[in-house]
C-alpha cells in the first residue's frame, strides 16, 4: 500500500467552491486560501439559524498505543462510507500542531485512503490559525512584561505571573526559563517558560467561542497573574483584548477542505486532549450540524480524555449533544494493552488479545456513564487474522454493545459501510439519555474524585501541598463553580504511562491547579504530565523534506 503522503498526493483535488456547493454553501460564503481551501463567513451561520441540525456522531478511542488505533482515520472513513450510502454527511477534525507533526506522530490528517486533503498544507502552516493563537498569546505576554517594567500600577507581583509564552514546536529547553536578564532596560528578570502553542488557553477560548462578542469575553476574562494582595489580574485590565481579537479574527473562522473522496470536512482549533480540552471548535461544529445530516467528529486520545471534555465541558458551554458515540480499537492496540510488546503485536496471541479487551471494556463502561449508544469500529490492520477478528467481535456482543469491522485505511469509504450502517442503526433504534457525570457547582476536590474514581478507575485522589493551596485560592476567588479539564497521560487510564489496561488499587496524584477562567474550566495537572513535549531521539523532523519541484516527502 502507498504511504499516505503519495495517497493524498496522487488524489486529484475538486476546488473547494465544488466541494461547498454540496453542503449549499455559495462563493460569498467563503475566503479562499488558494484552491483547495477556504474559510467560511462567519455570517453564514446566521443565515442556517432555521434549519434543523443533524446527527451528530463522536469518535473517541480506546487508550492510545504506539501500535495504534485509527481514531481520525475512523472519522473519515465513515463519513465517506456515509455518503456511500447516500447521506450527506460532514467530518470535523481538529487542525494538527507542528509539535507531534515533526516529533514523534508525523501527518495527523488521518490516513491511507481516510484523510482530509490537502494533507500536506493541513499537517504545516495550513490557513495560519496556530500561528494566530501563538502570536495572541505571546502579545500578552509582552504586555504583563511591559506593564510591570513601566511602573507595574496593577500592583502584579513578579513571582505570580501565570502567563507563559509559548510555541508550536516540542522544545524541552524551554520549559521552565529565566527572563529580563541584562539589566533594567532588558525588564525585570523572574522564572517563566514555555508551553506548546495548542495547550495555550487562547486555542480553548478559541474553540469555545461562539462568535466574535464571545471570543472578546472570554479573552478579557484570561488571568495573566495575581497582585501582592493575591487578586488575579486579567486581560481585560491590561487592556489587550482588542489586540488579541483583531490578530484572532480570522482564526476563529472555520476551515473547509475535503476528504480523499471529495466531500467536506472541517479542520479547525488544536487543543490536545492530554493537556487541554482536545476538541474541535464549536463553531465548525455548529455550522456542519446546519450544513450536514449528518455531522462526525472526534475528540483528542482515548474516551477517558477528549471524549469526556467534550461531555463535561463543551456540552455545557453549548449544549452540543452526541447523538451516538464510535469507540475505536485495534486488534494490535489490545494486544499492547494484553502486555504484548510493540515489536510483537501483529502475531497472534489470542490470549493476550483476551486480557487487553479489559481497556475496552473500561472505555465502554464509561461511555454508558454517559448514557450514550455505543458502536465499536474494530480499525482493521494487514495483519489482523479472523479469529482476532471474531474474539473482539463476540467479545462486544457479550456486552451487548454493536461492533464492525472498519477497513477505511485501505478501502475508503467502501471499508466503512459496515461501520456506517451499524451506526444508523444505532442512531434509529438505541437509546440516547446523554448526561454528564458531575455537577459543575461541586466543590472541585468532589469533582475531581468523580472523574479519578468513575472514569479513570481510581481509588482515591491524593493532592499536593501546592495543589491545596490553589484549590483553596480558587474557592476564595469564586473560580471553583467550573468544569474540570484534568491534564493527564494519554498512554493509561491512570497518571502513570507505563500502566496498560485498566488498573486498579491505585490513586490519582494531582500535583497542581490552574485557572482557566477565559476558557471557562480549572486545569488539573496529574502525574508528571508536560505542557510542552520534548522531541523524541529520532524526530519525525529528520525524515522530512522538500524536491526541486517543491514535493514534499516524510510526512507519514
């Protein structure tokens, strides 16, 4: 089979007013960023305020695995399986950061024969809305700097500024700095650091706004430090939020391109679901639930991670309601999640296959939490036998949970019918009583045991002197009335990588608190999870590069 880059090179591209017009959108309604892909008014969404909204379809997977589960491929294979079967159906998928594109992942527009296009242009600068993001951030960065240089009348205190700056790149060197040094015209020298671009709370104000009146709120309610007398200090007193949202005001428009096989997708917003809320905007979303029947999307990681975010906090702030949920998984992921080690996971071992089901079990049984139908896509690889095939099978039929073979990688929307009629199915004759699984008006330690004890599996939560501390300021400030976004490995249920399956006997060490209040949620940091990755001894950076004819080759 062909690398997905020679796949998504070797496609020929419809122009994407061809691809809009199939959704009823007409030229005045998009900003072009050359041919093949455009930005979509944000004043048509006013003009779909009548119709009706389609189903909307969430994607999520079981714990991630580097024998891989196929969670984007998924997406977009079924939404192309779907107009198979002649549904008009849309896909919305978060835009990849350049951290994992030259780090550890490579592309991450999904894959194969399931991708959106063009895949090249997405997994880089794409239409520039990380850029944006960055630029955003670091402006108010460099106006707390300022303002403490030039007198400091808010009364900030240097060893309270939250605000980092950040970048969209893996750079450990960065993560915790000294700066100002030089002397006095050089600023007040104090400790600070760097996060990845995607986990900057303006990528969550991004994606949570639901126009240009509620970016500017959010953005002014950012808290960028606390004064000597412990009072948080805001964007808004800054003066910055004009600023930000004139650098954000094409950013916060959806980005349209298409699928392998031409239909159309939106790539917009880049939170990570490991360490921040890890969906898509909310306004690619809405307007595809007007454009579309039927609308599929998906959230950062496994079920545990961007599934529930989206449950817990995207649909509070919007009421955006899953009308089904696909949770995918790999015959080679359980295996690795049996105990099988990479380098063996596409032999057989019926029995390890067995043991690893015990994660999927686990992210069904949080998904039920929910009270959502649940359809498993068994994302099928090369090297996958029947039997392995059949056990996963009957395995989700003892749970009385619908399951189907996805071959999207290698077939396209053809390897996804099966998926695609079961999730119809599901959509036509399940049960949807969707709730989420707290009440935000708990106190935060209360909130924080029930996703440590009901979705992770925990025994317990053991928290940190600091994080005491902090849960105690946000109580006094008000902040504590908010979701809670916990950052947290991506590789386990539990804070520790190295645990596969689903554990039990053990507690949940949540070692820090922040606020989030622009984005609306405090922040959790668990275990020895990092706000900016590192790159790993062989980056995917080494194996990309460029021809005379400006091909690009390495991209996954």
């Amino acid at each position: 089979m062909l690398s997905d880059i020679d796949i998504a090179q070797s496609t020929k591209l419809r122009r994407i007013l061809d691809v809009a017009r199939e959704v009823g959108l007409v030229e005045d309604d998009l900003e072009y960023y050359g041919k093949y892909k455009a930005k979509v008014s944000l004043a048509t969404f006013g003009k779909l305020t009548g119709r009706p909204n389609g189903k909307l379809i969430y994607t999520t997977a079981i714990t991630a695995t580097p024998a891989g589960e196929g969670k984007t491929c998924t997406a977009v294979g079924v939404t192309q399986a779907l107009g198979k079967l002649g549904k008009k159906a849309m896909v919305c998928v978060r835009e990849p950061s350049l951290g994992p594109t030259f780090g550890v992942k490579g592309g991450a527009a999904g894959g194969g024969y399931s991708q959106v296009l063009p895949m090249d242009d997405i997994n880089l600068h794409f239409t520039g809305d990380i850029h944006a993001v960055s630029t955003a951030h670091n402006l108010l960065a460099a106006m707390v700097d300022n303002h403490i240089h030039h007198g400091n009348q808010l009364g900030i205190s240097i060893h309270r500024v939250v605000w980092r700056r950040v970048m969209d790149m893996n750079e450990r060197q960065l993560r915790t700095i000294v700066c100002g040094l030089g002397g006095p015209g050089n600023g007040t020298p104090r400790e600070s650091g760097f996060d990845i671009s995607v986990a900057s709370e303006i990528m969550a104000v991004l994606c949570l706004a639901s126009d240009m009146s509620d970016l500017k709120a959010r953005l002014g309610r950012l808290i960028v430090a606390y004064t000597r007398e412990g009072n948080p200090v805001t964007a808004a007193d800054l003066k910055a939020v004009g600023a930000m949202a004139v650098l954000l005001k094409d950013a916060i428009k959806p980005n349209l391109v298409q699928t392998v096989e031409g239909q159309p997708a939106f790539v917009h917003g880049g939170p990570f679901a490991n360490i921040a809320h890890g969906n898509n905007s909310i306004v690619a979303t809405r307007m595809a639930l007007k454009l579309a029947d039927y609308v599929v999307t998906e959230g950062g990681f496994a079920a545990d991670l961007g599934a529930e975010k989206f449950f817990d906090i995207v649909h509070r702030f919007t009421g955006l309601t899953p009308d089904v949920a696909i949770l995918v998984a790999s015959v080679r992921a359980l295996n690795m999640h049996g105990g099988v080690p990479k380098a063996k996971v596409a032999e057989t071992n019926l029995e390890a296959l067995e043991k690893g089901c015990a994660n999927l079990d686990k992210h069904i049984e949080n998904l039920k939490k929910f009270g959502l139908p649940i359809v498993v896509a068994i994302n099928k690889f090369p090297t996958d036998e029947p039997a392995e095939i059949d056990l996963v099978k009957k395995h989700c039929n003892a749970l009385g949970v619908r399951s189907a073979v996805s071959d999207v990688v290698a077939r396209g929307g053809e390897g996804g019918i099966e998926l695609a009629r079961e999730v119809l199915e599901a959509l036509e004759k399940d049960q949807n009583n969707f709730h989420p699984i707290y009440d935000p008006d708990m106190p935060i330690k209360e909130k924080i045991e029930i996703l440590a004890r009901e979705i992770y599996g925990a025994d317990g939560v053991v928290y940190t002197a600091s994080a005491d501390r902090e849960i105690a300021r946000m109580t006094k400030l008000g902040l504590d009335k908010m979701p809670i976004c916990v950052a947290k490995t991506q590789h386990s249920l539990t804070d520790d990588p190295n645990l596969k399956g689903a554990p039990t006997g053990w507690e949940l060490t949540v070692r820090e608190i922040r606020a989030s209040a622009g984005a609306g949620f405090l922040v959790a940091l668990t275990g020895d999870v990092m706000t900016m990755p590192g790159l790993p001894k062989t980056p995917a950076a080494e194996g990309v590069d460029i021809d005379e004819d400006g091909k690009i080759v390495g991209l996954f």
